[in-house]
C-alpha cells in the first residue's frame, strides 16, 4: 500500500513538474512528453503558442503515438506530430556544419546562411545558441583539426598548412601555441622539445599515472599495469622528452590518488587539455556534474546547446585525456546504465559508488 501512494505521489509531481513547462511554453521540454486537452480533443507541444487550457482539462502522454492511440489529434498551431522548430533549426545548424567541414576553402557566413535559407543575422545567432560557438569558431577549430591529420601525412609543414585550408601561415603560428600546445613543426615531429614529467602512484583502484607541461597537467590514466600506463603516454608524445617528476611533483599525484580515494574533496589541478571548441565545452560541463551525480549523454548535449550531437558527446568524453579531474565517469546512458569506460567500467562504477557515500 505504501508502494502504491509513493508512485502515485511521484507521478503527481512529474505531472505538475510537467504542467510547469507547459505553463512557460518551455521549448527545452519539447519532445520530452505532450499534454492533452480534454475539452477540444487535441494534443501540444509544451511550447506550444496555443492559450493554455484550465489545468484540470489537461493530462500527460509520454509520445505523440500514445496521445494518438487515445484520441486526441495533433494541434494544428504546433505541429507536435512533426519534428520541433528545435530540431528544424538543429537539422539546419547541421547542414551547416556538413558544409564548413566538407568545402576545401572554409564558406563565408553569408554563403553558409543562403545555404540554409536564412539572413547572415539570424543565421549567426541560431548557430551561436545551438552550437555554443560563432561559425567562425568552429570553422577554426575544424580546420585545427584537419591540420592535426595533416601534419602527420604531409611531406612538408607548408603543403600541411596551406592544405588545411589556411590562407597564410603567418597567421597561423600566430595562434599556433593556443591551437596546437607548440608550434606546427614541433607537432609534425611529436613534440620532440616538449618536456611532460610524469610520475606513478597507487590507488585502491590501481595504478595512477598523472603526467604535466609546462602549462599544467596533460594526462591522468588508471590502470593495472603501470609499464602500460607509461607506454600509453609515450604513444600520445612519441618524441617527447618524458622526465620523472621531482619531489614538487608529488603534489599532483597526491591530488589524483585523492581523486580516487576522496572524491567527495576538492582538488584543484592547473591542466593542459588541448582539444576541438567542442570537446573543450563537452569537458566543461562534465566538470559542473556535481560528485555523487550524474548526467546522461543526451543531457550534457541539451546543456552545451547541441541536443543531436549525443554521439559527438561520446567521443569527447572518451577523449578526454585528464580522467577524475574532468569527471567522464559521471556520464552515463539515458537509462542510467554505465556504458563503456576507458579505464574499466568496474572502476567507473566504484568511483560513483564512492562519491555517493556520506
């Protein structure tokens, strides 16, 4: 009996959590659920313009098939059968976005916004809202990464450069410590005048390798084998100059290890996390997930403001170079299940265990 007033107690804040939303037309919870109204036989979006019925008029379907099934037919000011304005302008963002990765010379806004059938106004806003940076932004960041590939396949730095789509090399070392941590030869030749310390401790959850540049903490790897932890680094910095860490080191070992065996505590890591403007906003909100929470993949793509980007999502969390200062275990599927962990999913499910405890 108990069981059955908690349920019914708890569907009854959902409904009014629900009632909420439709109350301020919240576009965010569109295709979350749909209300219906009981008195003209219709269902809505939650955003719809529609007035609002009396709140006794309304009940709640999870899908629009299963309004459907009950008798209600869509409204016609909504739409709520079709896909959302949401989605519309995150399919055009998309278009986009296809657009700047796929033409050889990077499209100018105003091209990009004919593409899509907006003005260059509109079309800058709706890009910076749903995508979270400028298109010139993430032009750039697409074309770091081309550079990235390049770098590694071309015959020299010049054809790698002007065949990444930059127009001057000039500009480009000018920006080159920010985009690539060195310069574009340094990164041709896999850093081989960079200096990354590194030293190992142990966990009750295994070995922790913390290793740092000159900028901060580059790299925190678990695992069981530390001769394995130390390879993986001298893969990702192949001509590096890898140094054990002194005694000031320990200090960032210590902050790991508390990671691991604390990670109710603060610990704040000065890091060197270089990545697509994507993947750096995907790691910044990892890192406002709260210990003891959280978050699916789904949710952390509404948060940054690309809600069909969960795949991209993915691949930046298991990206992410510097794992319990940028909490990637703290994200998990929409049905709560832990997916797939670098370090082991057995690890990411104890370090949630242990945030959670009092």
């Amino acid at each position: 009996m108990q069981t059955n007033d908690m349920t019914q107690a708890n569907s009854l804040d959902l409904d009014e959590t629900r009632w909420a939303a439709v109350v301020a037309r919240d576009a965010r919870r569109d295709g979350d659920f749909y209300y219906c109204v009981e008195t003209t036989g219709v269902y809505c979006r939650p955003s719809c313009p529609s007035r609002p019925a009396k709140r006794a008029n309304v009940r709640f379907c999870a899908t629009a098939a299963e309004a459907e099934a009950a008798g209600f037919r869509p409204c016609r000011r909504c739409r709520p059968e079709g896909p959302s304005q949401q989605e519309r302008d995150a399919e055009k963002i998309a278009r986009a976005c296809r657009m700047i990765e796929t033409d050889e010379v990077s499209p100018t806004l105003v091209q990009l916004a004919r593409t899509i059938g907006l003005s260059p106004y509109h079309f800058h806003r709706l890009f910076s809202r749903i995508s979270g940076v400028t298109p010139k932004a993430y032009a750039q960041a697409h074309r770091r990464m081309r550079l990235q590939e390049a770098l590694k396949e071309s015959r020299t730095v010049t054809d790698a450069i002007y065949g990444s789509g930059y127009n001057s090399s000039a500009r480009l070392y000018a920006t080159a410590d920010e985009s690539l941590g060195m310069t574009p030869s340094a990164y041709r030749a896999g850093a081989p005048r960079e200096t990354i310390r590194f030293a190992i401790g142990q966990s009750s959850l295994g070995a922790v390798l913390v290793a740092a540049s000159a900028k901060g903490v580059c790299a925190i790897s678990l695992g069981d084998d530390p001769e394995e932890l130390l390879r993986d680094l001298q893969h990702r910095f192949p001509r590096a100059s890898l140094i054990g860490g002194d005694e000031s080191f320990e200090r960032y070992v210590a902050a790991a290890v508390g990671m691991v065996e604390r990670p109710q505590s603060s610990f704040d890591l000065p890091l060197d996390m270089r990545g697509t403007a994507f993947q750096q906003r995907v790691w910044a909100a990892l890192r406002d997930i709260p210990a003891g929470e959280t978050a699916s993949y789904a949710e952390i793509a509404k948060r940054i403001g690309a809600p069909t980007a969960t795949r991209a999502v993915a691949g930046a969390c298991a990206a992410n170079p510097v794992s319990l200062a940028v909490p990637c275990h703290r994200v998990v599927r929409s049905d709560g299940a832990l997916s797939g962990y670098y370090w082991g999913v057995e690890r990411k499910r104890e370090l949630l265990e242990r945030e959670r405890k009092p």
